[in-house]
C-alpha cells in the first residue's frame, strides 16, 4: 500500500449522500440538557459564569438584555418567542433592563436544577414578570468540531425574523409548554427537543449569513463556517469529503467534480471554510478517527485505512497534529475517563 489513499471516482453519483452537519454533531457527541425554568420579577439580574458550555435561553414572557461580557459584542433585547444562543460559552448576563442592579442569582451546570425536576425558580423584586427556560449543549469529545468553531459568540433568532421557520417556532413552544406542565418523561422530550432547536437554529445560521456573504457590497469580507454548506460548490465539496474521506482526494479532484476550476474552487473555499480544502479535509479524517478510537475495538491501522491512509505511521503523524496526541494515547485517555465517570464518587 501507498501513503496516499487509493482514488476511486472523480464524478460522485450522489454528492449529497452526506449531511454534513449530522456528521459533525455526531462526531462531537452533541447532547442537550434543560437547567429549568425561570420566573424573574423586575428589578432582577442573573449573572452566570464563564463557563465554555453552549448556552441557550428561550422567552416564554416578557424580556431581558442579554451581555456577553468578554465578546466585544453589544447587548441583545430579547423579547417573548425569541431564541439564543451562546455557541462559545463565556460569562453572561441576563437583566431586565439595560442597566438594571438587581438581585443576582448564580447559574451553571452545577448550581440548576436537574433537567428531571423541570422545577421553576423564582427571583427578583417582585415587579413585572419575565420568564424563560435556560440549557446548555455539550459536546462528549474535545472541541466544538470542524464548522462548528466559526459560529459567531451570539446567535440570535427573534419571534419576528423572516427566517424564523415555523418548524423553530414550534419547537420552541413545544419547549416552553413542556417547561410550564412537567409530565412523565419530560426530562428525556425536552432534551430531545432542545437537540431539533440546535439543528434548526444552525439551519437558520447557514442561509442568513449565506445571504448576507451573497449581498456584500465587499466581497472580500465574508462569514466563514456552516454557510459554506449553502455555497453549490463548496458544499458539494463538504459532502464528498464527509461522503468519502478514504478517497484520494486532491484540490484538482475536488474541483472537477463540482465543476469549478482548480484556483476558482480553492479560493472559493478557503473564502468560505477558512482553510484550505486539504487542512479541512484532513481534520474531518481525524475527527472521524477520534469518533472510531472512542467507539470502537479496531485497530490503529485498521483506522488510518478508513481514513484514507495506506500507512500508519502517516496516519499516527497527522493525527498527533491534529488531535494533540497519538490515537493509542488518545484511545487510552478516553477510556480512562469513562471509567473514572462510572466509579461512584463514594468509592
């Protein structure tokens, strides 16, 4: 065997065989999980930490200012039926009125209610009401995944955007309602659900910020990530890769087979994606062979040949850059830290 993965086909019957964004999720171990619903009663202000988990926050009633205080960004007015989220964690917080001092109550994966009790907590000074239901997405592996990195430190879809789908907005309310009437089972629906809000909000994510890069007046400026899934060319790219990743694939192949020339496409992509097609193309190769080291019992060199690599010690190298560490390193840790999960704390 070569070092180079053997390439099979320069036409793909199907280039969109793959979803890319299920990929990702599903590399990275996405899971959801709801703290609980909040009533708060102006003058009220709740400031959690900097954590790195992906917060999210959905309006039931009435409003508040979100602050993002490390991010450089300016505070967001949230009203009834809006939806945020914070893809890189980061110390927040929430008021009800611009520069509101109020009662501060700390929040945090530690400190909520767990997502079985859906409990309501009150806080504030007894004024008009807010209410609103806070969670958080994690990720089981290291890392916010390829694409995902690029997300903006605020995302925000208010009731009254044009791109809020109908199918955000019920699931929002399906959200909402069940934080309102806990039922049997509610925990593992509201999970469930707070998955779909991501997938959706990711949706809404790639085709805004597509058609903001398509009505730049300088195109030299342009949003980089998920967007590029909504490109024709750069996301028939994506989906042969994630498709295919064994496939000898070169910038040359690549562009063939969505129709562009070799410079269009690579600058095209790099435009987009912000690298270039063969460092996207090798981090999504080791992303899925850290999927498969936590996953599975195959060998090492059994891997690298999924992968697209004929030899292992090539595949050893790139996976050390990229991942930090080599796979039998990287498998060994993983399971050393299942097993320290699984041990009671008691023992």
């Amino acid at each position: 065997m070569t070092n180079e993965p053997h390439y099979t086909s320069n036409r793909p019957s199907n280039v969109d065989a793959s979803d890319v964004v299920s990929d990702i999720l599903r590399a990275v171990r996405l899971s959801a999980e709801v703290f609980g619903r909040f009533e708060a009663s102006a003058p009220w202000a709740m400031r959690v930490p900097g954590d790195d988990y992906f917060a999210f926050y959905l309006i039931a009633r009435g409003g508040a200012w979100l602050e993002l205080t490390d991010a450089g960004v300016p505070p967001v007015a949230l009203s009834a039926g809006d939806v945020v989220l914070l893809p890189h964690g980061g110390h927040h917080v929430l008021r009800d009125a611009e520069r509101s001092v109020a009662v501060e109550h700390q929040v945090g994966a530690n400190s909520c209610p767990r997502p079985t009790t859906m409990e309501t907590i009150r806080m504030g000074g007894g004024g008009t009401v807010s209410t609103f239901v806070a969670g958080a997405f994690r990720f089981g592996a290291e890392g916010r995944g390829i694409l995902l990195e690029t997300l903006p430190p605020i995302l925000h879809v208010a009731a009254g955007d044009a791109d809020m789908s109908a199918a955000l907005a019920a699931t929002i309310q399906l959200i909402l309602a069940e934080s309102a009437n806990p039922a049997p089972g509610g925990a593992l629906l509201s999970t469930r659900l707070a998955e779909i809000l991501l997938v959706q909000a990711l949706r809404v994510h790639t085709h805004r910020t597509h058609d903001a890069n398509a009505a730049a007046v300088d195109h030299t400026q342009h949003a980089q990530g998920l967007c590029a899934l909504a490109d024709p060319h750069i996301g028939a790219a994506l989906r042969l890769m994630h498709a295919r990743p064994a496939d000898a694939w070169t910038v040359a192949t690549l562009a063939h087979a969505v129709g562009q020339s070799r410079s269009a496409f690579a600058a095209r992509f790099a435009e987009l994606v912000g690298e270039s097609p063969l460092q996207y193309l090798t981090r999504w190769r080791m992303t899925q062979a850290a999927e498969w080291l936590r996953d599975r019992n195959d060998s090492v060199p059994a891997i690298a040949e999924r992968v697209g690599y004929g030899n292992a010690a090539a595949f050893m190298k790139a996976f050390t850059r990229v991942q930090g560490q080599g796979p039998g390193a990287y498998r060994r840790a993983h399971r050393q830290r299942l097993h320290a999960d699984s041990v009671p704390s008691n023992a």
